[in-house]
C-alpha cells in the first residue's frame, strides 16, 4: 500500500480492514548520507498494522525493509511524516519518553541473538523485567512463563553457550515476549537457522500474535516465511509495492 | 534485579583479566613513581626529618639544607632568648673532599655534618643510637649510611681522609642517604678541625627544641618579627625548612623538572593503557547493549551498568596494584632505594586509578550511546 493519505489497509480480497491500526506510519521518509551522497531510503510510505496478525515485510537486500522497522519501532526517528504506534505520536516523544514507550510496548528479536553469555536462559528473559520495576518474585514467574511459551523450560538454567541457534533464538523471543509487549518487532529471525529450528520460531510468533493479540511486525528475506504470515507486504525501492493476505487471516477488530 | 556486571565479570574472567592487569598496572607506576619522588626529595631534607629539633635558624634565603652558610653566633643567643625555646644547639655543615686510604682512586664529595654528641642532642636524633653518638666524642670519628660504604671505598672501622684530616668511621646507619651527596656525621669539634679556618666563622645552623612542637610556629613568628643587634638570620619551623628544602630540589632543579616529567608520561602510559583496555571490554558487549537499550532499558541505566562495571574492573586492579606495589616497595627499601609512601600519598594514588577507571568508563559509555543503536543490530 503507498498511498499518500492514512487509510484502512486493503487485503489481497479487497476486504476493508475495520478496527484501528495498532501500528501506522503516514507519510513517513527517510534517507542517509553515504559519502556525499545523500540516498533516499523511504519515500512517502504509508502503513497500517493490525493487532493480532503477523505481518510479514519481505524484499530483497537494502529495500528499506530495516529501516522501516526501526522506525516503526521507534529505535529511529523519520526525516518526515507521523507515526502512530498504539495511539501515540512516536514523532512527539523525546528520547527518554522513546525509551519508556519501548520498556513498556515493545518488544525485539534479532536475526543475532544477542545474548549475555554470563547469565542462564531464565536470567536473559529476567534482565528487562528488572527495569519494569518488577518484584523478583514476579518476574522470575513471568520469566518462567515466557520460557514455557516458547518450550524451552528444560533450559531455563543453560547459558547460550549450551544452547543451539533456534534456542538461543527462542530465549530471545522469551526475553521480548515477558514484558507482555502489545507490540512485537522481528528482524530477520530465522534468517540465521536451519529449517526446523526456522519453522518452529515462526510457529511461535504466530502463536503469539494470535493468542495474546500481539501486533508481530517481521522483517525478512526468508521465503519460508511467507506462507506463514497473515499478511505480506511486498517491498521494494522504498516502497510497498504489494499488500498480501492470507485468504482465511481475519485481524482482530478491536485492535490495541 | 540481574547482577549482570558482576556475573559478566565472573563468567567472562579472561576477557577482563587485561583490564584489570591495567589498571594494576596503571597502580604500580603511579604509587612506585610517588614513592620514589617522596623517598628521593625526602632526602633533600633527612638532616631535618632525622632530627627532633622543632626551629632552624640559617642564613636568610637559603634554599635547601645544603646551602647553607655561616651565621653568627649569637644566633643561638637569640634563640635561646625566646620563652617557648627550652635547648639551642649548632650545626656545623661542611663540604669535604673524602680520599679512602684503601683504594688509589679520586675523592668523594661528601657533606660532613658536625653535631653535638650529648645524649640529649636533637640533631639526627632519630637515626643515631645513644652508643653511635657517644663514639662520635672520639676525635676523627665519623659514621656513614650503610649503602655508602661501598662508595667511600671503606668499612665500619675504615680508616679515610677528609679534606686532609684523618678520620675512621666507627659506626654504619640506615636512612642518612642524601641527595647531591654523601652525608658523614662527626662531632661538631671533629668538623670544625675538617674545616679549617671555615669552621670558626660560625656554625651554618642553629637548631632549637620548643616546650611543645604546637609552639614552635609562634615561636618561629615572633623570631621572625625582627632581632636589632642579631644576625642576619631566618627562622623556620622544622616542617617548613624540610618542606623548602624538598620543593627546592623538586621544582627548581633539573633533576626535579626531569623525574616530575617523567611521572607525568607514566601516568599517561597507564592512563591511556587503563582507558583503552576498559574501552575494549565495554564495545566487547556492544550489542548486547544495545539490545538492552533497545528493549527500553534508558541509556542512563546502561550507563550505571558500565560504572558498575568499571568499579569491579577498578577495585580488583586496585588490589592487585596495590599489593604488587607494597611488594616493590619493600623489596626496594630493603636494597637501600630512596622510597618513601605516606597513608595520604597512598590513597591519592588509588583515588587518581579510580577516577581513571571511572572516567575510562564514562568515555566508553559515551562512544557507545553516540553510535545509532537500529545500526548496532544489524
């Protein structure tokens, strides 16, 4: 979708989305400079996310895929243009308050797992919920809960060292997960597994937009993704260029 | 709350062990730097610091113990007149030219020290054993530190000349090494056949003890006010003319000028080493970092994570420097190295090593939170 005003998404059926976005980006440029080149990686995108989905934004290498993402997530601020993440203008948010809204909405997996080595797989997902102003009761619980989600109880007391890459990649999503984010970011996160360990993240994200009504917004490359995602979004030349959905994928109406 | 900086220390000990070993390192050279300043400086001023005497009295202006020149000898006169002052006593400093008898090579400079040798003289009073000052009485009797035995080319017992004049050396001390040269004490009637026709123009300084070390300043003050008929003079307390006389030999010679720069390029050795080996170990977990921050852990509690850090990575350094440089020091007192360290001095050090690490840190922190975190993840 590229038009140039906010509007409700359009699925592949054509169906009007009803409900309010949970993500949407208006307008929204943004460009680097390379050298003394300056080089326009988004051009007047417009975006709307729904709860309870995983999107899934696919292109190839250096569309503006990450750059998107980053933005959405509010990790970077757009040159131009509003975005709106669960009724807030991220634009209007200074530095600090970017933090706060990510500490409280937001959570990340990375194609790099990015674990401490030092600390067991229950400690990884712990560590953020420290900063919530959590009581260590609760969050050892909610940690645990997490680790439950993605199956990997039996590992709670192994460091990454110990684990595989599609636990490690599972730990990191217990990690983003715990906070109980209405808002969940993946960038390339099954880019760096192999075919199981690839499908059974992807189960998970799915599950957890699903059963917790969580916005997952995906970014990859990988095409065993798409069949996989409620709603793929084609990009290219930063650009969308193309809004798919699965045919039987029904976002929630009540979006956060 | 994860103690994640000590567990990180704990679990990762190998990645830390250079940062730490620098910042030990970084102890060493300062605290052994210091102690070297303050031991071979100090000796600029032993002849004060070795004697229980609260005033010195010299002729005006004199820069250093060593420079002294002749007074009057109503000086003591003077001295004694004043109420707090309860003992006078001369001080007869000669430059002497010493030839062993032992060996064929050229003199020695040495500077001969004539005091009294009653049992209650003040000078070098806390370096000379009752026995030591009473074997001074015998004419021609002198005694050297220990470690410059060898370079007088003599023995306790050895017999020597100075500036033509027979004497032998009835006893060996630690601590009188001087600096310029070496320091021989004899009785103030042995320095003045030493020195000739110098010795009757007066003694080079009058020492005095007060009824209490707390009146020696206003003693000092009112001795200072001016004496019509007396001198010329100047008076100092003990802790300014030893203080006078190390600032002398630190700021206003060469040598001094030399070991200070000296210690400043070590301490920016050390501090650039220390800085750089934390820097390392903070972009070590760059992304880790910037995972958290991205999560919303604010950069200000990241940045609490990375002091926390530095502390641990500071204080196991400080120990270990520390331990490393008590180690030195005594190895050096005990080869006869002019060393010296104050409780004052050491904590100045390890205040400086922790600042460092602390600011190291801080850099670090600083270098990392620049960099944008969406480029950190990739």
């Amino acid at each position: 979708m590229t038009s140039s005003a906010p509007r409700p998404s359009l699925g592949a059926a054509g169906r009007v989305q009803r409900g309010t976005p949970s993500l949407q980006a208006i307008d929204l440029h943004k460009s680097f400079v390379s050298g003394v080149v300056q080089v326009q990686v988004l051009r007047q995108m417009n975006l709307s996310i729904h709860a309870g989905e995983l999107t899934l934004i696919s292109g190839p290498s250096g569309c503006g895929k990450s750059t998107l993402l980053s933005l959405l997530s509010a990790l970077q601020k757009p040159d131009s243009g509003t975005i709106r993440a669960l009724g807030k203008d991220l634009a209007s948010l200074d530095a600090r308050a970017l933090e706060r809204f990510r500490l409280h909405h937001t959570g990340f997996v990375f194609q790099g797992f990015n674990l401490f080595p030092a600390l067991t797989s229950l400690e990884q997902v712990q560590l953020p919920l420290g900063y919530l102003g959590l009581s260590a009761s609760e969050s050892l619980q909610r940690a645990q809960d997490a680790l439950d989600e993605v199956g990997l109880t039996q590992r709670a007391h192994m460091r990454p060292a110990q684990l595989s890459g599609g636990e490690k990649q599972r730990v990191a999503i217990a990690r983003a997960i715990a906070k109980s984010p209405q808002l969940l970011f993946a960038d390339e996160p099954t880019s760096a597994l192999d075919a199981d360990s690839g499908q059974r993240v992807i189960d998970i994200l799915h599950r957890i937009a699903r059963s917790h009504g969580t916005t997952v917004l995906c970014v990859s490359h990988d095409p065993r993704l798409v069949r996989h995602a409620d709603r793929v979004l084609g990009m290219e030349d930063g650009a969308i260029r193309s809004d798919w959905r699965q045919p039987d994928a029904e976002p929630e109406a009540s979006a956060a | 709350m994860i103690a994640l900086a000590r567990k990180t220390l704990i679990h990762e000990w190998r990645r830390f062990v250079p940062a730490v070993f620098a910042v030990g390192f970084s102890c060493v050279l300062l605290s052994v730097q210091a102690a070297l300043v303050l031991g071979i400086f100090g000796s600029a001023a032993v002849y004060v610091r070795a004697s229980g005497a609260d005033l010195w009295a010299g002729y005006p202006g004199t820069q250093s113990v060593n420079f002294g020149r002749a007074i009057g000898q109503d000086v003591n006169l003077r001295l004694a007149m004043d109420p707090a002052v309860t003992a006078t006593e001369p001080y007869l400093w000669v430059d002497g030219d010493w030839r062993s008898n032992q060996g064929s090579g050229g003199g020695v400079s040495v500077y001969v020290s004539g005091i009294r040798t009653a049992a209650d003289g003040m000078l070098f009073s806390r370096l000379l054993a009752p026995w030591q000052r009473a074997a001074l009485r015998d004419p021609g009797a002198v005694i050297v530190d220990r470690e410059d035995l060898s370079t007088l080319d003599t023995t306790v017992g050895g017999r020597a000349w100075i500036n033509a004049h027979p004497v032998h050396v009835v006893a060996a001390v630690d601590g009188l090494r001087g600096l310029g040269g070496v320091n021989v004490i004899t009785s103030i009637d042995s320095a003045r056949e030493i020195a000739g026709s110098e010795g009757s123009a007066g003694p080079t300084y009058v020492v005095a003890r007060t009824q209490t070390p707390a009146q020696a300043a206003q003693a000092q003050a009112r001795l200072a006010a001016g004496a019509p008929g007396f001198g010329p003079f100047e008076v100092w307390t003990a802790k300014e003319f030893a203080r006078r006389s190390q600032l002398y030999w630190l700021l206003d010679t060469g040598a001094g000028v030399a070991v200070l720069f000296m210690v400043g390029i070590v301490c920016l050795v050390g501090t650039v080493v220390t800085s750089q080996s934390l820097m390392g170990v903070v972009a070590g977990s760059a992304r880790e970092y910037a995972v958290l921050n991205a999560l919303g852990v604010s950069r200000r509690a990241l940045g609490l994570l990375v002091v926390e850090q530095a502390c641990w990575i500071g204080g196991l350094g400080l120990l270990l420097g520390g331990a490393a440089s008590a180690a030195l020091l005594v190895l050096a007192n005990t080869y006869g190295v002019p060393v010296a360290m104050t409780p004052l001095t050491a904590a100045a050090c390890a205040l400086l090593v922790g600042a460092v690490t602390l600011l190291s840190g801080l850099f670090a922190m600083r270098g990392l939170m620049a960099a944008d975190p969406a480029l950190l993840l990739r």
